[in-house]
C-alpha cells in the first residue's frame, strides 16, 4: 500500500509515503518539528468561560480532539468544563502564554489526545487548542507532507502501541500526548 500525501489544492502530491514498506528512520519527530500541548488542564474552566460562538478580531477558532480525523479536521462544536459551544472561538487575551500564542498562530498538524489511532490533520490558520489536543509544527514548510504521512500511518501507531503499551485505554483507545510523539521515529 502506497499512500499520496496532494497539496491543499489537490493538486499533485507533495510526499509519497509506503504505508507497510517502508521502516521508520532513526530521526525523531522532535528534531523536525516544534511539538506542543492545547489547553492546560487547570486552564479548562478559565477557558470555556471565555468561549464564544461568534468570531471576533483576532479570536481563534477552537479545535477539540473530537475535530480531528486522519488528514482532516472540522468546526464543531466543543464540550469543555460542562459548557458547550456550537462554534467556538477563544478570544486572544484568553490565552496566558506567549509560548501558547506562538503554537496557536502557527501552522500546524493537529493530534487528538485519546484516538483508536494515531491520526493527524493540516490546519494552515490559527487555531487554538483544547484540552488533549497536541500542536505540531514543522521546523520547515516542506516537511509538512511527511509529518502528516508519518502521523497517519500504521507504522507510527504500530510503534506507538509496540513502544508503549501503558498508554492504551479501555475500548480500543490510546493515549497520545507531547512527550510521546516527540519520540516517533521518522524516515531520513
């Protein structure tokens, strides 16, 4: 199986990645990508409070775990400290951290915390993230392809599950998070 990584357009592919031929290399995801947390846990509260379903300037659209699916993401709605928003956007002055600010502006790969898989999707406007939900950003634009290959593919989550197996849940469900993903080997 050989899976083609096209560009956002559609256009011609942009990375080829062998889903099953291919080993994963000795680099790891950390040296290629700066890797960060959503939404602290103790920030949860603070933060749904400060959700709204309006889009104001210099807002950003909220993206929980359960946006995410393999190579794409949407706008839901999100269930944070028992609020729920339709169609969430996180005023700027809500966020606490610079080094937050920086991760939310970037273009970024998109991980869910808790997933049957490890899976990944491209969002190349500013999102901020919720709890459970791992930003990945490239050190260089043309690594995104290969990123996102190697996050979606059943070598990584074959891996993740082989390498550290305390991280499932009940159900079918893994546990990702920073620290781990920093360690996925990745092709040189």
């Amino acid at each position: 199986d050989v899976m083609a990584i096209v560009s956002d357009s559609g256009g011609e592919p942009i990375h080829w990645l062998a889903d099953r031929a291919s080993p994963l290399g000795s680099v790891t995801l950390e040296s290629l990508a700066r890797i960060g947390s959503g939404t602290p846990g103790f920030e949860a509260k603070s933060v749904s409070l400060a959700l709204t379903d309006a889009e104001s300037p210099g807002a950003f659209r909220f993206l929980s775990a359960g946006s995410v699916r393999p190579y794409r993401w949407t706008h839901d709605k999100v269930r944070l400290s028992r609020r729920v928003v339709e169609q969430p956007w996180l005023p700027r002055a809500a966020v606490r951290s610079a080094k937050r600010v920086a991760l939310y502006e970037a273009p970024k790969l998109i991980v869910p915390g808790v997933a049957k898989q490890l899976c990944a999707a491209w969002v190349p406007a500013p999102c901020a993230l919720s709890v459970g939900v791992i930003g990945v950003v490239p050190h260089r634009p043309e690594l995104r392809g290969l990123l996102l290959g190697v996050l979606n593919s059943a070598e990584a989550n074959g891996w993740m599950e082989e390498t550290m197996p305390g991280r499932a849940l009940t159900s079918g469900y893994h546990r990702f998070g920073a620290r781990q993903l920093r360690k996925i080997p990745v092709p040189d």
